[in-house]
C-alpha cells in the first residue's frame, strides 16, 4: 500500500484525490489546502485527515508520496521540502513559469536524487499510448511526421488565464510532452511558432492567444505539428496522428458512447464530443497513478 499526502484541493487536486481513494495500491493519508473548510470537507469524504501543516506529512515516515496539486507558483517550494524528507513526488504541470527558477531547483534537488513524477498524464491514454509502441515496434517503418490537434471546446475563466503563464506554458505544454514521448531521444533543433486572436478579444486584452500552431523540425528530420485553440464548437477536439514510412496510426476523439445514425435526411451522424479533459482524459490520469504507484513499489523512473 503506498501513502500519500495530497498538497492542494482545486478542481484537478479533488480529481486526483478520488482516483487515490478508488486506487486499491494507495491510501490517502493527508489532504492540505490553505482553505481549511475544504480540506476538513474533502478529508471527510475521501477517508483522510486534513493537516494544517504540511510538515506534518513530511515527518510521517509511513507517508511514501507528497502529490502536488497546489498553484504553480508554489510547487517548487514544496519540492524542494519535500526532497529532504526523501519522499517520492508527483508535482503538477508546470513545475514553475520561470525556467530560471527550475533549474535552480533542479540542482538543488540533485543531491537528494528524488524519484519525481510531472503530472503530464497524455502520454498514458491508451490511444495515445499505442502510438508510441507502433513507432517500437517498428510497425510504421521510420518515424517522418507527428501531428497533433488539442483544441479546447472553451476557455478557462480570464481569472485563470491572467496567471496561466499564457497558451504555450499551461495548453499546448501537453503536446510538447507528447512529442518529446514519440521523438525519444531524437530532439528537436527548429522551432517556428505563430499565434492569433479572431474571436475572443478578452484574451488580447491580457496578452495572451486563442489560437497557435508550432511547426518543428527534429535532429533527424521528423517534422511535428501541433495545432491548438482555445475554443471549439464541436467539443473537445484531441486527436494524434504519426506517420512513418510504412504506414500510419491515429489517436482520435472520445465519444460518451460510439454510434452513427443513418437516416433518410441525414448520415454518419455521431455522438458529440466528450466536452470536458478529466471525462477526455479519465483512464489516463488513472494509468498515470499506477505508474507512480509502481515507480515507488520497484523503485523504477517515471514513464519515459
């Protein structure tokens, strides 16, 4: 059984705390937010204690895992704490929006030699994932083209977007992610990045986009794409595709259920799109549990 104290209890923090509590391998040991109501609220509803010091997590040796789900400003600070005390940790993307500030911490935390898991839970959806055992196996001979399209069906509320770190740090950092997990240790060396607003002026106002489309060029000459918005009238829109020289694999959208209706006036119609990323994205952030769960059981590195 692997012991975690949850540090942060927003919308994504309460999400991760039911997936520990279903999780048959985890117990949720301690909840923390600086909204103490809450933290009492969600302890009582998931079988936990709520603390109001996270230093008493850190000196519970019986606590393997401190997961950060707190705001991005202040995930470095309870990294850097939590690394003393020799826990594992799962932190939330981003680690900070200041580089400077991550690589400051990434030497600091180097001689504690953590096991950290960064919450980027794409790379485990099982779509998402088959792709990169295609390109494995070899069963689309060379690997030439990545594309992706993430296109949310709505914007985050302004309040959000003012601290979000704008559209390429908190939106299409997931499909950066991605590349990097089909490229392996291929890197990219080119990168060409256009952004716009067409439609929502609000988020001209504060200096941010609605619309981008990054075209890169790897050291060994794979071309990706990726193409975000944030908006979509369709509902949310995640598909991948990769494409090698003999043949190609996508990754498509989710439904609430498949079907197609074939009528006189109409054909081929579908369900909707799944509107939401914790419905999009539910087996993913489940399979992303178990995988910190084994990294902490077989003392193994996160996925990679």
């Amino acid at each position: 059984m692997i012991n975690i104290a949850l540090f942060g209890l927003g919308r994504i923090g309460v999400m991760h705390a039911q997936n520990i509590y279903l999780n048959n391998n985890c117990s949720l040991q301690y909840v923390f937010d600086i909204n103490q109501a809450l933290a009492k609220k969600i302890a009582k509803k998931f079988n936990s204690i709520s603390i109001k010091n996270t230093r008493i997590a850190y000196t519970d040796k019986n606590v393997d895992v401190i997961f950060i789900t707190t705001p991005t400003s202040t995930h470095i600070k309870y990294i850097m704490e939590a690394v003393k005390f020799k826990k594992t940790i799962f932190c939330e993307k981003p680690l900070d929006l200041n580089i400077k500030k991550i690589n400051q911490c990434k030497k600091f935390i180097k001689k504690y030699n953590p096991k950290i898991q960064v919450g980027f839970n794409r790379r485990y959806d099982p779509g998402h994932y088959a792709l990169k055992k295609s390109i494995q196996i070899g069963e689309i001979g060379k690997l030439e083209k990545i594309i992706i399209t993430s296109r949310d069906p709505a914007p985050p509320s302004m309040a959000y977007l003012k601290v979000s770190g704008g559209i390429f740090r908190d939106m299409t950092i997931h499909d950066f992610d991605l590349i990097r997990f089909y490229l392996g240790n291929d890197e990219v060396k080119e990168i060409f990045a256009t952004t716009t607003n067409l439609s929502d002026l609000r988020i001209k106002k504060i200096n941010d986009y609605e619309l981008a489309m990054c075209l890169m060029k790897s050291e060994k000459g794979v071309i990706c794409m990726i193409n975000n918005s944030r908006h979509c009238s369709y509902g949310y829109d995640q598909r991948v595709e990769v494409f090698g020289s003999k043949g190609m694999v996508i990754s498509g959208n989710r439904r609430d259920y498949a079907s197609e209706k074939f009528l006189g006036s109409k054909t081929a119609i579908k369900r909707p799109l799944l509107n939401f990323f914790i419905d999009r994205y539910e087996k993913a952030y489940q399979l992303q549990l178990n995988d910190l769960v084994y990294l902490v059981q077989k003392r193994k590195n996160p996925s990679s």
